[in-house]
C-alpha cells in the first residue's frame, strides 16, 4: 500500500485552484461558550481555567452575553492534531477520510503532493467548518522515469486515472524536466493551479547520472537532475511559495539544502534500497548545524523506513532503525531542528507516525504532542493563530477523557470536538473503524 500512497502526483485534468483554508468560513456566526473546569495545554504544563469562544476565537475573558456553558470535568485539552505529509489520492472516498481525521482528532492536513483532477472532486468537502482544513502542492518536478511514475502507472492500472494516459505522464501526473528550460516551460503551468507550495522530488541524486541510462531504476529510485534545483527555487521564491523536497539519501538532503528549500519532505532512510550502504542515509552535525541554521524544516516520515508489517526486509528495517532513523532523530533534536510530523501513509491519519515516533524513545510525550499540535499545524497554516491555547487562537481544541501525557495512546479518549467555536460530530463508523486505516477495499 505504500507504493499507492506515493502514486501521489497526478494530473491535469481540469483547472482546479484549491482555495486554500484562510478558514473565512461561509455559515452563521458561532455560539459563544463558556468552557469551565478544563485543563488546557500550554505548551508546557496544563492550567485549569475558563476559556470563552466567541466568533470562534478563544478568549480568557470577561465577555458578554454567554450561550451555553460546558463544563469540562477537570478534562485535558489540547490544540487539534496535524497530519504534515500525506497524499488523497482517493477521491471518492474523500468522505471516509474526513471523518476519520475528525475521529483521530486532526483537523489539519498538508497534501505534499497531487493532481488537480483527483482534488477537484472533494474540494467542496474540506476547508469547511464541520471538515478538515486542506491544502495542496499539487504536480510535483521530478526526471524522466522517475518517482512518482510508477505509482501512477499503478492508479492507470487500477482505472482510478484515465486509461489513455502514457507514461510518463509528463504535465498530466508530473512534471518530467530534463532542462532549466523545462522547468521555465513548467512552472507557470504550477502557478495557474494556485498551489500552497512547490514540490520536488530529489532521490539518490549521487547517481542521478548513472540512473538515467538504467532502465532497472525506473521509478521510485530516482528523480529529478540535482544540478536543477537551485533553478526551481529561484523560481519558487520569486512567485511567494516555499518549496518542499522528497529527499531519501543524505546527498539528495544536501543538494536540497545547498539549492536552498524551505523543508526537506523526508528524512533520509524512507524509500531506502535494501543494502545500500548506510553511509548515504547518516546525517553528520554539520548537516544538522546547517539545517537549523537556515531555518528549514524537516518532516518525519518513519513510518516506511521503520514498518515492518509487510514483513519485507525486516532486518535491513531493524539496521535502519538503529544506526540511521534513531541516531538521525537525535541529531535533529539536538540541534532544535523544527520537525513535522507527517506520515506519507496515505490511508492513515498522523496517529501511525506519532506512535512510531514515540517507539523510537528519542521523544517524550510532551515534545510529540508539541511537534503535532504546534510545529506542524503552524507549519500547515503559517498565517492563521492555530496550534496554541490562548487568547485570540481559534476556537479548536480536543476534550480528552484521559492524560496523552501519561500515555499517548490517550489521544484515543476524545469526548468533545471543537473546531472555530462548534462542536463537530463524527459518524459511529469512523469512531469503531475495525483497524486504523481510514479505508478498506481496492482504491
């Protein structure tokens, strides 16, 4: 299933500019509550204190005329949670997704990559105020025969995509580019989707040479010429849009950061290639000094590189773990390297990636929940007051039965939903899902 989920990048169908979720929501104005007897996160510790919604904004008070007044129980609340990495590229069950986000508690999703056509087909459901706030880089720049090619190939397959479409795809699913001059033919082409941000995907760059005369590394091991990248982010920045590269090797990481990309979409180790020498996926502190220097982001993606439920490679996956994910995560840490969670695990909501994360040790509960419920929500929506209790934030928060700090599997004991001051309700389906994938069946 993880080959599905990165089929991510798929085509031009129609004109399809997403509006992004500046969450000026159509609808009649917000009750004003009263939340009494709460013990709300600070980002640190828990005070216990009345927080009023009014217009869907927190406030500590006084206000006015009161609608109702909820009591909280000596209840925790926490900011929603946020899913940083991840790809709907089912669009006919985009309504199955929704509520399992709102029953895992996120409200916030960043699609790292897909194709107008498969958007246009739910963008009425998302950016609402009872759904989750949604947003897109759409077709993502890639090389000739190179990821996500294969995926696609997979979705054409499957007759999710047209049949008539031919690899590779170029300007339907991908942008295939060779040239600076194919990036300039390209990129206006982005803008006219109107993305939240700009993709690229940058794998096993150091033989990026090599790989293109060989027709045993089509797809997801390979991608674009890093010689490019400098180029595309010029372009990026010039039109006001960060732009995100899929990196697996640390020379993929460090071309990326060298061209100078605002977030580096994987850690080095996802997609690995059994027996590659470790080398290429250990990041040194001269890498992490320089991450955190220029202030880029990094998401987490564990999720492939440590799975090991499909039972494949397992011992290679246990190397990983211990001499590449876990001395990597450190590092990152350390330094104070601003990480995303995300999961790239398209029929799972964030809750897989936090659980993994968590198994690694490197983190304490305290620090997962801030780097989900703040870095990455803030990271989704940089221009909203999201991922924070306190006056003048939005009204979005979880009620949850049970501690997350003393157990992480507490994020499980919602009770209340609240998102720009209204109680949202969830399907019982989603709720007793029978495993913890959002979805069952073929796509």
């Amino acid at each position: 299933m993880k080959t599905l989920a990165l089929l991510v990048m798929l085509a031009l169908g129609a004109p399809a500019s997403l509006v992004r979720a500046d969450q000026s929501h159509v609808g009649p104005p917000a009750p004003t509550y009263a939340f009494v007897n709460g013990r709300w996160w600070t980002g640190r510790e828990y005070a216990s204190q009345t927080f009023y919604s009014v217009n869907g904004v927190l406030s500590s008070g006084p206000v006015g005329v009161v609608d109702e007044t909820i009591d909280l129980r000596a209840r925790w609340v926490i900011p929603p949670l946020a899913e940083g990495h991840n790809h709907w590229v089912e669009p006919k069950k985009a309504v199955e997704y929704i509520a399992c986000y709102l029953a895992d508690g996120v409200y916030y999703v960043r699609d790292m990559a897909n194709i107008p056509m498969v958007v246009q087909q739910f963008r009425d459901k998302v950016n609402l105020p009872n759904s989750v706030d949604f947003e897109t880089a759409y077709l993502g720049f890639t090389g000739p025969g190179a990821h996500p090619v294969e995926a696609v190939d997979q979705f054409v397959a499957f007759g999710v995509l047209p049949k008539e479409w031919k690899p590779d795809y170029d300007k339907q699913a991908e942008f295939v580019v060779r040239t600076q001059g194919d990036v300039d033919e390209r990129f206006p082409l982005l803008l006219k989707m109107n993305p939240s941000y700009v993709k690229v995907f940058v794998e096993y760059s150091e033989e990026y040479a090599k790989r293109l005369r060989d027709s045993s590394t089509y797809g997801n091991h390979r991608g674009i010429d890093p010689r490019l990248l400098p180029h595309l982010v010029k372009l990026a920045h010039a039109a006001n849009l960060k732009i995100a590269a899929h990196v697996y090797t640390v020379e993929d990481y460090r071309a990326a950061l060298a061209a100078g990309v605002d977030e580096l979409a994987h850690m080095p180790a996802g997609g690995s290639e059994a027996g590659y020498p470790l080398k290429h996926f250990k990041l040194t502190r001269a890498d992490v000094e320089l991450t955190k220097r220029r202030g880029v982001y990094v998401d987490t993606t564990t999720q492939d590189a440590l799975s090991t439920d499909s039972g494949e490679n397992i011992e290679w996956k246990k190397r990983l773990r211990e001499e590449v994910i876990i001395p990597n995560l450190k590092l990152l840490k350390q330094y104070g390297v601003p990480l995303i969670v995300g999961s790239d695990e398209f029929r799972h909501s964030p809750l897989h990636e936090i659980f993994m994360l968590r198994d690694t040790g490197v983190f304490t509960n305290a620090e997962l929940l801030n780097l989900d419920v703040q870095t990455t929500a803030q990271a989704a929506f940089p221009a909203r007051k999201v991922g924070r209790l306190a006056d003048g934030y939005e009204a979005s928060f979880l009620v949850l039965e049970r501690d997350p700090l003393e157990n992480l599997d507490n994020l499980a004991s919602i009770v209340l939903r609240v998102k720009q001051g209204r109680r949202i309700t969830v399907p019982d389906a989603a709720l007793h899902r029978p495993s913890s994938a959002c979805v069952e069946g073929a796509p």
